[in-house]
C-alpha cells in the first residue's frame, strides 16, 4: 500500500493525472492506494470514482504543508475522517492560517 500519492494538482510536486497514477498502480500490482494531494482534494471524486476500474481500493487524505515545509499527512478512515479533513483544510485556506506542525487529534 502506498500511502502519500499526488497527482498534477499537487503544484510542483505530482506530474499524473488521478488516472495515469490508477494505470501505474495497477501496472506495479498495487491494491491499496492513498491519493495525498498537497493542500487540496481536487483530484478525489474522480478518483475514488475510477480506482474500482482498476481493481485499486482508494484511500482518501491531504498532505498538509506551509509552503514547502511538510506538517504532518491526515489520512481519512471513512467518510466522518475525510469531512474532518476538508473542514479543517477549508478552515486553514480561507482564514490564511498556517497548519500546525503535528496533525490536531480528529
């Protein structure tokens, strides 16, 4: 299981689409996959939506960072987890606020 996944909508540091990073899981006979975008979840629904095409179990979380400092990688247990995720993630983008160095107990 790989568990820091990005796509091209981790700016700078992911070169595939939520689909070509599917195609290379399968390729290496990956089952499990968490899709850890960088401050975002924009690559998700989609993903989530076709990993079953590729006989890929999706995990769902976001890589936390400031700027280029890394924080901490929250990953989702269910849907409750993933929520807690994009609310905090939300909270911290609209208010301008940086992310705490360890990941805040969900």
């Amino acid at each position: 299981m790989y568990l820091n996944c990005h796509t091209y909508y981790s700016l700078r540091y992911g070169t595939f689409s939520e689909v070509a990073l599917l195609e290379l899981a399968r390729e290496n006979e990956v089952t499990r996959l968490a899709l850890t975008d960088i401050n975002n979840t924009s690559a998700c629904l989609n993903f989530v939506r076709r990993a079953p095409d590729f006989g890929i179990q999706p995990i769902l979380g976001i890589d936390f960072r400031n700027g280029v400092e890394a924080c901490f990688v929250g990953i989702a247990k269910n849907n409750e987890g993933y929520r807690e995720l994009n609310d905090f993630l939300s909270e911290h983008l609209h208010q301008e606020k940086e992310f705490p160095k360890r990941a805040p107990a969900f």
